[in-house]
C-alpha cells in the first residue's frame, strides 16, 4: 500500500500558508488528523508517534511546528515522497502505522531557485553545483506569527525556522559523500 507523492499533488491541495506535505495526507483513505488545526496525523486508529518520518534516510522526530499547525519541510526542497500505509519491512523498526520516506533534491547546474511568500511566513529553496564535484541545496522556512505583536499590541508567543543544506561531494565517479544540516527552532 506504498504511495508515491508529487510535488504538483501537494501544491494544488488549497492551504492557509504554505503548502505542507502532511495536510496533503490527509487526503489518502486510511488517514485521519487529531483536529483540523493540526498536521498530526493518524493512520488506521494508530497515534501520530506511530508514524515514522525519513529524510534522506535519517528519522526525524517531531516534524512539527506551534503544536503540530504547520510542517517542518519545505515543499520544493523535497524531490520524492513515498508513503506507505502498512506492509512495509522490519528495516523501519518498531513502528505500526506508516512510514513517510522522503528524499531531498539532488544538485543541479541549472537549479530551480524560488522564494515563496504567504499570510504565516517565507521559505527559500537554493542550490547548484560548482564543476562536476560539489553540489548544494538549501532551504529556509520561517514564519511571521510575531510580526503582529510589534503593530498591534496582540502577543502571539510563538515563531519557528528551519534551516536545511545537503552537500554532495563526489570525488570519482559512482561514488558520492552526502553531508546533511537539519536546524529548526520553535520559540
């Protein structure tokens, strides 16, 4: 029951902010969120810790912001997106609901860079390559939720970033070293 998600396929899912790869689940039988405030999800009556969230190969814990409203991943900083819902492999360990395995954008000379702007934040996607052995991807996301303070008196105590880059290195053909940065802040 293995899912491949498209970027076009999360884009056109209608959103308050940005579009957010977890909202798009919820569109897939099988799959409920705890409330409608939240990208917490939960697959066949399981809880959301139940679910096991890859990036790049690495687990990520937690890829929520301000109790769950909002992702942690920027859309166009992620290439593929596999998702399955039950029968996968003992490689995935103990978990019971689904696995969400998502691999990040793979440098290029002619790199699509964008900046999106909305009513919650921005989030920028860069990246290139320098000759045919050092490439690099990076993405930014923030949100605007303290910007009303400062105009209108109203004290929103939360904010978040994230911050990722991926370097590729590839010393001889067929053969690459891949380092990854992973920082997000909730405030």
């Amino acid at each position: 029951s293995a899912r491949r998600l498209k970027q076009y396929d999360i884009k056109t899912i209608p959103a308050i902010g940005s579009p957010d790869i977890f909202r798009t689940l919820q569109t897939i039988p099988g799959v409920s969120f705890t409330n409608e405030a939240s990208s917490q999800f939960n697959v066949r009556g399981g809880n959301p810790d139940q679910n096991l969230v890859l990036l790049d190969g690495a687990v990520v814990y937690y890829p929520f912001h301000v109790f769950g409203f909002s992702s942690m991943f920027n859309v166009d900083y992620v290439d593929n997106m596999y998702f399955s819902l039950g029968g996968f492999s003992a490689q995935y360990g103990n978990r019971l609901s689904s696995v969400l395995s998502m691999q990040s954008k793979i440098p290029q000379k002619k790199f699509p860079h964008r900046i999106n702007l909305n009513i919650i934040g921005a989030d920028i996607t860069t990246g290139g390559k320098l000759g045919n052995k050092f490439g690099w991807v990076y993405s930014g996301k923030t949100s605007f939720l303290k910007l009303p303070n400062s105009i209108t008196f109203f004290d929103f105590p939360y904010d978040y970033y994230d911050s990722t880059l991926k370097l590729e290195f590839t010393p001889v053909e067929n053969h690459t070293l891949e380092i990854m940065s992973l920082r997000t802040n909730d405030e």
